[in-house]
C-alpha cells in the first residue's frame, strides 16, 4: 500500500505510478495499483479471450472503448442507486475506483439462451430463444473455464447471494432500459463487500462481458471475437454500439 504516497486525484501522479511501478495485483485484463484512503488505480488490459474457441488476443483499441462504455454504465447505474466501485476516469485506460477485494465467482443474468445455456444443457431451450424472465446463475472463476457453483456453496461462506441476486437483477434492468432499442442477451458482474458487509459493483460493465444485439440482429460484443472477426472490425461494432446512448 502506498500510503499518502499518490495523491487519487494528481492525474499525473497516477500516470507515473502506472508507468514506473508494477501492479500490485494483475488479473485477465487489468492492472490494479492500490492508493490510500481506500482507493485503487486501475489500468484495463486490451486483451480479449475466449477458453472455448481457444483465442486470446490483444486488440489496442478495445481497452478504451470498454472504458468508454464503463464510464456511462456507471453513471446510469449510480443514478439507479446501485453502488459502482468506479470513480473516476484519469486516462485513455485507466479510472481510480474503490478498492473491495475481489470474491472468485462472478453473477450472470440471462434474457435469452445462449453460450453455456445451451452447450451445456442441449435441448432446454432453443438457441436465441428470450426466456420467459430472466435467469441469475453463479459461476466459479477459475482457469482455465469458469465452471456453474451451486448457491448453498456460497451461503456456506456466509455471503449474502439473495442480495446479490436482486442487484443483479436491478443491473439488468437499468442496463435494458439505458441500452433500448439495443438487446442485452447475457452479461456477467462481480460484487465486492465493503467493510459494513454492503455490495459493491467493482467489475467493469462492458462489450467485453455482456452480449449486446443491434435491432438490425448485428453482434457487438465479444461474441465477433468467439466468431475469428479481425480486430480492427470488432472495433467498429463495437462503436456502434454508442450510436443510441
């Protein structure tokens, strides 16, 4: 910990701490520098990676345009009142957020089956289909697949999955309404514990972890990844998926 040794709102400061010194904790695809007073430098790794279509990438671009949508996801979420550990933005890439640790499972909200849903449980329901409400399941990080982890494992840590639950579902409707006409079919996020025990929204919301549907049907998310698009045309989808907000 680096305390009062960076001041969180000397953009300068911070660009030279992510310059010179290396992370304190390095994960998929960011960087993370802690700062006092609770706080935490971010930097978003441009990288992209799909464990079952065996692709992992570096695609320059992507990084600040994940920021770029992060940055208004968490504007629309704050004003919805859920608590976003995103502060604010200090660079092309980088953003201070607050620091909660990171728990290994993440929560995913489904609006239409697709991916796991029905690689995984062939013939429930058809590929593309809306479900009749939508569904919360629980993943376990780990490499190199993230794997379903049944809810009364969590509870026998004691973490509050019927609020996380419901979070995620308020997520999922101010995200819906935000994004109108553009289709949310599935996206995952991480809540971390303050030190009182509440949520915290502190994984980034974003192309590179949701599936998003133009009205025209045309992808713009990290499924063009899964699919071998070139980079430079994952970028321009992606942008595209500005043009209403």
């Amino acid at each position: 910990m680096r305390e009062g040794a960076v001041d969180p709102t000397d953009t300068d400061a911070l660009a030279r701490l992510a310059g010179s010194e290396p992370a304190d904790i390095t994960g998929r695809s960011k960087e993370l520098w802690l700062l006092p007073d609770g706080l935490c430098l971010v930097r978003l790794i441009p990288s992209l990676r799909s464990f079952t279509y065996d692709r992992d990438e570096l695609v320059d671009e992507t990084g600040p345009l994940r920021l770029d949508f992060y940055e208004r996801a968490a504007a629309e979420l704050t004003k919805a009142g859920v608590e976003c550990a995103f502060r604010e933005r200090v660079g092309e890439n980088m953003y201070v957020a607050r620091y909660c640790p990171a728990p290994p499972f993440e929560v995913i909200v489904k609006n239409v089956a697709n991916g796991s849903t029905t690689r995984k449980y062939p013939g429930l329901f058809p590929d593309g289909q809306p479900l009749p409400r939508p569904v919360v399941k629980f993943d376990y990080r780990v490499d190199p697949e993230d794997q379903p982890i049944g809810e009364d494992y969590l509870r026998a840590l004691d973490l509050p999955v019927d609020a996380m639950r419901a979070q995620a579902l308020t997520v999922n409707d101010v995200l819906r309404s935000w994004l109108a006409p553009l289709e949310i079919w599935d996206f995952c996020v991480i809540f971390g514990l303050d030190a009182a025990g509440g949520l915290s929204l502190i994984s980034e919301v974003s192309q590179d972890c949701m599936r998003i549907r133009h009205p025209d049907g045309s992808r713009l998310d990290k499924d063009l990844f899964r699919d071998g698009v070139s980079g430079a045309e994952i970028v321009a989808q992606w942008k595209r998926a500005f043009d209403g907000i």
